[in-house]
C-alpha cells in the first residue's frame, strides 16, 4: 500500500488507533536511539522540529569566546534577608529599635516597626575577608571561591513580578526565561538528554510554577524539563515489561512515521514539534537520564559531603538534588535549575527562626556542590548562582519579620570565569538602599549571557514585529558588568 495513503487513512482517526495498539502507546517509553543510530544520526541526531535536518537544539556558534559552557542556579524563593546573612550592618544592630531615619518604601506599611538587627554575628572568611552570617559555615569556607553581590536591585516589590523580572526580564507573564534564552543561543551538546533541566522540590511546585523556567513565545522546544528527585524522575519513562524490545521499536517506528506526516501538515506549529521532539529526547532518556540520576555509583565520600545523609530530611533532599545538577553538568546538560516549594526565604514572621532552618537546609549542600565541582576540574566551565528575587527591609514587620525589598538584595556566584574572593559593591548603613556600584537585574543578565559567549544585544528573536531580548537594551540600557569577571 502507498505510504501516503496509508497514512491518510490514519489520520482522522489515529488517536483510537493508538488506543488500539498494543503496548500501550500512550506510555511513551521510548527507545528511539537505537533506531536513530540505525538512520545514521548519532548523537546530534536530527529533530522533527526544524523543516531541514538541523535540530534547533543543535550546537551553535557563541558570539565570544564563553567562560563557561553551563549553568546551575540555584535559586532561593522568596527574597533571603540580606543584612542576616550576607551584608553585616553594624550601624543596624547598634539602632536596633530605633526609627529608621529616611524614607522607606514599605510593602505591608501597617505592620512597620523599628529598626530589627541581626541577630546573628558575622565575621570574616578565607584570605580574601569576605563576611558571612554564622548560619552560613559551609558557603563561608569557599569565600576565595565566591564572587558576592551585595548591591543587587530590582524593580519589583511583589513575588510574581520580581520573579519573572528576574527569570524573563520584564513583569509580563508569559516571556522567555533566561535559561530558555541561554538555550536558544548555544544549543546543546547532548541529544539525549534534556539541554534545560529543573530539579523540583518533592514538596510541590515553587511560586509562580512552571513559569519559572518557560521558553515563553520562543520555540517550545527550548523550555526547562521538570525533573523529579523522588519516586520516577519523569512519568512514563520506563518500558512495560510485557513488551518485547522488538515490538516496541516497531511501534515506535511506526509512531514516528505518523508523527512526521502529521507535523508536514503543520509544518509551522512550533508546540506540536517541541512535543514531537521531546518524544524524540524521550526515547533517548529511557537509558541516558536513568543512569545520570542514578546516584548509587557516587562514593559515600561524596554522598556525605552534599549532606545526603543529614537527619534533617529537607537537607537530605536538597543534597539529593544538588548532586544531581553536577551529575547533570558533568554529562553535558546546558541548564540546570534547583527549586524550593513554595517561597521559604519569604520571612514576614519569625525570621530569625525560619532563617536557621532555612540555612541548614541549603548551606551544606550548595557549598558542597562548589566544592565537588571544583575537585573534578569543572568549576571554571559552570557558572554556580545562589539568589533570591529581592531582599529584605531593615525594620521589622510585626514582632520579629521583615518585609520586602527591591531596592537591595545579595547573591553569589561562583565558577565561570566571575572573580574569585571579590566583593562587588555596597548598601547603606542599614542595608536598606544599594549605593555603591549598583547591579540592576537587567546588568546581571547581559553579564551571565556574557560569561557563556552571548552578546546581549545580538541575541534577539523577533516578536510582535520587532526583535526582541532577555534584556531589551533599547528599553532597559542593560550594561555588561565587567567588574566582575577575573
């Protein structure tokens, strides 16, 4: 029979067909590598997104030469207060409840208190000085590692906006987050495995949900994959085990040939050929990502140094999933994102309490993961980032929180060609307002896009006639900030 009749003949009624076939098609357990090596595809196998035989994920050309090849962030929902574990603030804790002598702008303005100081002690670490909280020991032993911002400011006040002014650029929902837009502009070296990777917490999704990690109005393609770090990393990856290897590659054969004749009749339904193309990656993770999540082949050595076998059981799991994202790194995964339920670091109440827990859940680990990474010569290729969206207010709110605060927040890097043991600008004397050499998010995002190769102002993709960009510099005169590359 012809092909394209036979084809035609499916095409109306090719869901009960699938639903008729045996092994359960739905299941999508895929094995198609072995059917790509056959087609003569190899590991940068073609993609059923693009017309030709070019994959959109596909390596590409950086504009400049990269100081890192990949990134892993993770990121801290709902704005760490800065003055408690990162920018000590001695003129605070000497006012402590006192009226704080400017203006403020103040988010829930009817639970304003007095000035609220630290009620942790910091001091100085490694040869470089650099000052951290004592809830922070292990981050504090990397300070040579570390590349701290402490004048870090945002345009948003609210968790949502500050998120994806943050992830994406811009307040509106709906644009490109800049792991999609650091995808879209290197590709990936790896076709079986997913190019961008969120790690989720088992406890549910982070606020703001998967539009942390969309790829917005740029090729679906290039969206993060959600990850698991208990039970089955992604649904429906295993192969029943009633079916015989052959007939499944035969189904799987089959299943293809349909998906190509139905996405010619769709030639431009970008969302149609991301799914076709992640069914391809599927077929590939079947073997690729069981074996790079199987953390069973890590040395108990190692397995101790992320806190894996911490008795606190949300430390046990964020060490889970930090040794994940080196083990994803180490395999060629572009993007990695580590993710919190909810917004924790959101202390409107007992702050000082909720900081500990905070910090013995996230400290060991992430310093560990700067560790490992340094031991197996990757740091320098990785850009490691530990960041909120905003920061906190020096007054309380209520008895012993604190409200939000756009106008200053800390983060840290560490790898990527950022400048080791440096300290990069300065809040006032209450931590409130960033004063000294100012890094605005936009600055930070032509900075990240820079240290992975990318021109911020080249990278555009046109949209509602007119290219446009993770930073938009018409609009945001997003600067490079090359103070902090070594």
């Amino acid at each position: 029979m012809n092909f394209c009749m036979w084809t035609d003949r499916f095409a109306t009624n090719r869901r009960a067909f699938l639903r008729a076939s045996a092994g359960s098609l739905g299941s999508l357990a895929l094995t198609h590598l072995m059917a790509a090596e056959a087609r003569g595809l190899g590991s940068s196998g073609g993609s059923l997104g693009l017309s030709g035989d070019a994959s959109p994920l596909s390596p590409k050309s950086p504009h400049f030469r990269p100081r890192a090849k990949s990134v892993i962030c993770l990121f801290q929902h709902g704005g760490p207060s800065q003055m408690d574990l990162f920018d000590p603030k001695p003129e605070l804790n000497q006012r402590d409840g006192q009226d704080h002598p400017g203006e403020l702008e103040i988010h829930f303005d009817k639970q304003a208190g007095k000035l609220l100081k630290s009620p942790y002690g910091f001091r100085r670490h490694g040869a470089c000085g650099m000052e951290f909280s004592e809830l922070l020991p292990h981050t504090s032993a990397l300070a040579d590692e570390l590349t701290m911002i402490r004048s870090m400011k945002t345009d948003s006040v609210d968790h949502e906006s500050a998120l994806r002014l943050f992830h994406s650029g811009k307040f509106q929902a709906g644009r490109p987050t800049w792991g999609a837009w650091a995808l879209y502009g290197l590709g990936t070296e790896r076709q079986d495995l997913p190019a961008y990777v969120v790690l989720s917490d088992p406890g549910g999704l982070p606020v703001d949900g998967i539009r942390n990690w969309t790829s917005g109005w740029l090729p679906a393609v290039y969206q993060g994959t959600q990850i698991r770090s208990e039970g089955a990393p992604v649904y429906n990856l295993a192969t029943p085990q009633e079916i015989p290897v052959t007939a499944r590659n035969n189904q799987l054969q089959f299943l293809e040939s349909l998906n190509r004749a139905h996405l010619e009749r769709h030639a431009n339904h970008g969302e149609l050929a991301a799914r076709i193309s992640n069914f391809e990656i599927a077929a590939q993770m079947q073997t690729s990502v069981t074996e790079v999540l199987d953390l069973s082949s890590e040395s108990e050595s190692t397995r101790k140094l992320y806190g894996m076998d911490h008795a606190n059981k949300s430390t046990s799991n964020y060490a889970k999933r930090c040794l994940m994202a080196r083990r994803l790194v180490e395999r060629g995964v572009r993007f990695v994102q580590v993710y919190l339920s909810g917004q924790p670091w959101d202390t409107h109440d007992k702050n000082a309490e909720r900081l500990r827990d905070l910090c013995q859940m996230t400290d060991q680990p992430s310093a560990a993961l700067v560790q490992d990474l340094k031991q197996r010569g990757m740091l320098e290729d990785t850009i490691v980032l530990w960041t909120g969206e905003f920061g906190r207010l020096p007054v309380s709110q209520g008895k012993d929180g604190r409200d939000h605060n756009r106008h200053a927040f800390s983060l840290w890097m560490a790898g990527g060609g950022f400048r080791k043991g440096y300290v990069h600008g300065a809040t006032d004397d209450f931590g409130y307002r960033s004063v000294t050499d100012v890094v605005r998010v936009y600055d930070f995002h032509a900075t990240l896009l820079r240290a992975l190769g990318l021109d911020h102002e080249r990278l555009t993709y046109p949209h509602e006639g007119r290219p446009d960009s993770l930073t938009d510099v018409t609009v945001t005169r997003a600067n490079v900030v090359n103070e902090l590359f070594a």
